[in-house]
C-alpha cells in the first residue's frame, strides 16, 4: 500500500469543473437512482432523525438522496467548483433550506474536521483515492463516524501492474495542455467502452449502453471516463487492505461489493464501535 503523500505541487484533476458539466444533463430519474444506491448501501429505507456528512461531496447529488431521504445534511469538498456545484444544487432543489449546510474544507484538514463533530452516517463515495494521503484521509474520516454509526465509502480497486499503467495516464492527462488531452481521452474511451460498443453495434444499437448508463448510482458516462482518466492524485487499495485497516479500529463490516479484481471501486459500509461505557 502507498504511504507517502502524494506531493501539493503535483497539479490536480479539476474535479469541480467535471462537476459542472454533469449538473447540466442531471434529470430527476438520476436523482431518484442516487436515492436508491444510498439506501441500498445503507440498508435503510429512510434517514429520518439521522446526520449525514458527504466527505468531497462532488456535484452534491448524493448529499442531495440523504436530504430527500430525511437527514441533517453537511456536505463539504476541498475544490470551490466543487463546492459551488453543490450550492446550485441546492439552490435549485431544495432553495433556502437550513438542514442542508454546504462548505469548503479538506479531510486532511485537522483543524477543520475537529470543529465538524459526529455523524449517525459519515459518506465518502470515490474521494479518500484522490487526496494524495489516502491512509490518512481513512484514519480521519473514521473519527467523524459517532459511536454506532456509519461509514459508507468506496475505493480504487488495486490491479497491481494496470494499476500503475492508469497512475501514468492520470498524471501524464494533468501534465499535458487542455487542449490535448483528447489524445489521452480518445484511446481510453476505446480501451474502456469499445468492447460494449462493438457488441451494442452487433445487436443493431451501438450507443444503447453510453446512452443509458448510470453507474447504478444516477451517473454520467462522460463525465465517469473524463473523471477516470484525469482523476490525480490516484491511490488504490485492495479489499482486504480496507478491512483490516478499519478492524483494527473496531469497526465492522455490513456491506462490501467488489469489482472482482477488476477496474473499479470497492464498495464498504462499516459499522462503527459502540460507546465505551
């Protein structure tokens, strides 16, 4: 597992401005998908009387599925388009309500996450892999879990060897000028979904699967393969490394969904340790 930071110079995948584009072609049914992938991970059915922090809250669509579903919401994220995504979210959505406080801050922040308490439901859904420290965005995120609560997350699949061959894209997408980065985004779009292409175009509709995917969570196929291909910083983690990494706190596993050794996330909901009495 990598346990070095991955230096501040290194320059960034703009997260937020990927952001932006995807809250325009954001419909109410990816609304209503993004409420049924937080309660399936949960294993609820509501979030009534519950705190929710979304940890790099992104676009703000899931923050959005816990307010709709019941809870106090607090979403924060470390890039301001991020933040500012959120905030028109909201603004369109759910205009002038105060169970939904949007911020900026970093969970590599200390100072910042000791002022932001405890959470019934702490959520953190593809980020923690692109702070530059994943371990220690782990280590921190878990403190915001109050006793008997509970961490839902998702991390990069490690593929050892194809992992490192994307560590090389991602930081050669964030190198190169803007304007050349189709060069990038081209072969991997045909590396990606050419497969599916091929056999969509065999069945008479080649586009059927772009068109209408998801991700199972309310997602964008754009804006999924821009996010893959420049998402830097990039760490990884192998299913177990997470396990036993959050066992050794006390906490329990209640839900996992792997990729099957595939590219991907693995998908976590851990339990937190009761009160110490």
């Amino acid at each position: 597992m990598s346990t070095e930071p991955i230096p501040e110079s290194e320059p960034r995948f703009e997260f937020g401005s990927n952001w932006r584009r995807f809250l325009e072609r954001l419909t109410p049914d990816r609304i209503v998908q993004a409420e049924e992938s937080v309660r399936r991970i949960l294993g609820v059915a509501s979030l009534e009387g519950c705190r929710f922090i979304d940890v790099g809250s992104g676009s703000g669509l899931f923050s959005l599925a816990a307010r709709r579903l019941g809870a106090e919401v607090v979403s924060f994220d470390f890039d301001p388009d991020s933040v500012a995504c959120a905030m028109e979210l909201r603004r369109r959505q759910m205009p002038g309500d105060a169970r939904w406080r949007i911020e900026k801050g970093s969970i590599l922040d200390a100072e910042y996450l000791s002022r932001l308490g405890t959470y019934d439901v702490v959520y953190s859904w593809g980020v923690l892999h692109h702070t530059g420290a994943l371990w220690r965005a782990l280590e921190n995120v878990a403190r915001l879990v109050r006793p008997d609560g509970t961490l839902a997350l998702s991390i990069y699949n490690d593929q050892g060897r194809q992992s490192r061959w994307w560590t090389r894209i991602k930081r050669a997408y964030n190198r190169i000028p803007p304007w050349t980065r189709w060069l990038l985004l081209i072969p991997s779009f045909g590396l990606l979904w050419g497969p599916t292409i091929l056999r969509d175009t065999i069945r008479g509709n080649p586009l059927k699967s772009w068109r209408g995917y998801t991700g199972g969570r309310g997602m964008s196929a754009w804006t999924d393969l821009v996010d893959w291909v420049g998402g830097w910083p990039f760490e990884v983690a192998k299913p177990e490394q997470v396990f036993e990494f959050f066992r050794a706190r006390g906490f329990t596993l209640v839900y996992l969904s792997t990729c099957g050794g595939g590219l991907g996330c693995n998908e976590f909901a851990f339990r937190a340790p009761p009160a110490v009495q």
